[in-house]
C-alpha cells in the first residue's frame, strides 16, 4: 500500500482541478492560495471530499467572506450593506418578519440578524456555501432571540447604538472560536478518535453538527442519509466521546 500524501500534497492536487473546473473563481488566481486557506481552515484528518468541497466553496465565497470579516477590506462597507437585505429576505422566508408584532420592525430584527452573523462569522470554516450557512446563524439567533423575549414576557430592547461594521474586524488565529475552547490539537483528536471508532462519515457528520452549526436536514443531504439517521449517529457520537477521557472536558464545556 502506497503511504497517504501529505495534507498540503493533497490539498494542492484538489486545487490544481479546481483550477480548471472554476475558471476565474480562485482566490488570488493561484492554486497555492487555495493551498494556503486549506491549511488554515481545515483540519490535517480531512478526506478529499471534505477538502474538494471546502477549496470550492473558497472558490466561489471567499472573496465575499474576506470583505465581510476584514474592516480594511475595500469592500467591507457595501458587504454588509448587501448583507442587510439578504437577512432581510431570510427572515422573510422562514417565517420571522415578525409581521404579527408591531414593536419591533423588520429593520430592528435585520439588525439582530447581522449581529448573529458577526459574532459566527469566525466559525465559518468552508464546509458549506457561505450562503447556507448563514441561514442557519441567522434563524436560529433569530428565534433564540425571539424566545428571549416571549420567557421574559416583554418587549426586548433592540441596542441601535451596536453597529456590526465595528464589530467584523480582521480575525486572528487566537481569536477563532477553535482555538479559544478546545485548540487545533484537540479538535483534530476528538475527530480522529470518532473516526477510529465510528468511521470517517460518522465523524464528518458530527463535525458539520458541532463545528459547524449545520442541521441534521443539511447534514443529510451532504452525507446522503436521512435526518433520522443522522440524529442516531450524533447521539453515538456524544455517548463515545462522553467516555472519552482526554475530550471529557471538552465535551462537558460544550453539551453538558
């Protein structure tokens, strides 16, 4: 058996055919940029899937993205601008306009949204089109939001002092929420330890549901398994690495 190629090896190989599939789409027009984002966002137990589809996915987002996290990006005022009336129609099509509550206008719960959006955007790691990650911050920050206020039996106070252009400033390794909580090295361990005992699919699935922020439903359709389906495997996954001695803080921090 021929020994794995190294992570860079292999990510450079996805660029290079990416190159040729997303004609004018790569970041800095150079396979090796790729290479570069490859090695920052994703981890070094990543399967060529996962590594095809997060180069892709910097293909046609990253550009985007860079404006929305960078505050010296020439383009970062007009992305959020723009940002503004995406929220806008998110909220709309899943149900939030919040067109049966006339305390708070459809502005007020934009503004939430984008703040959501913010305070997430550093754990955007590729693994999904931008755009349908963002869906997911939004709605459920949205409906937390939403729930807040129905416990507390009042009308909250929308903060329009906050703006989220002051807030999306350039991220830093340290800054991001892996490193923060749990460190590159242990997030690499707890997927190798699920891949090792449940798989490389399993593990994917319940890194897209607890890095990731992805729903069962989305995750679904990545994997090619039903909602139900992938409950059950993140359920195995929780009670494994619940045993797991050297991830146990880890887990009690984050699902206890």
């Amino acid at each position: 058996m021929e020994p794995a190629l190294p992570f860079a090896a292999r990510c450079a190989s996805i660029a290079r055919q990416l190159a040729e599939e997303e004609l004018g789409l790569l970041p800095g027009g150079h396979p090796e940029t790729l290479v570069a984002l490859a090695t920052h966002y994703l981890p070094q137990t990543s399967s060529e899937s996962q590594i095809y589809t997060a180069l892709r996915n910097m293909c046609r987002d990253h550009t985007m993205v860079e404006a929305l996290r960078s505050a010296q990006h020439l383009n970062h005022g007009p992305a959020w601008a723009n940002w503004f009336g995406h929220a806008r129609a998110i909220l709309h099509h899943a149900g939030l306009n919040w067109a049966h509550d006339d305390t708070v206008d459809m502005d007020d719960l934009a503004q939430i949204a984008l703040l959501e959006l913010t305070r997430s955007l550093p754990s955007y790691r590729y693994a999904s089109r931008f755009s349908t990650w963002a869906y997911q911050v939004i709605t459920h920050g949205v409906q937390r939001h939403l729930r807040d206020l129905a416990a507390k039996k009042r009308v909250g106070v929308i903060d329009r002092s906050t703006d989220p252009l002051e807030l999306a400033v350039p991220i830093s390794e340290a800054e991001l929420p892996e490193t923060q909580v749990t460190g590159r090295a242990l997030a690499s361990l707890v997927e190798t330890e699920l891949t090792t005992a449940m798989g490389a699919r399993n593990a994917t699935v319940f890194r897209l549901w607890a890095h990731n922020d992805l729903s069962a439903e989305m995750i679904g359709q990545q994997v090619g398994l039903s909602s139900a389906r992938i409950h059950a495997i993140i359920a195995q996954a929780r009670r494994h690495l619940q045993q797991h001695p050297a991830v146990q803080g880890w887990y009690a921090s984050n699902f206890a």
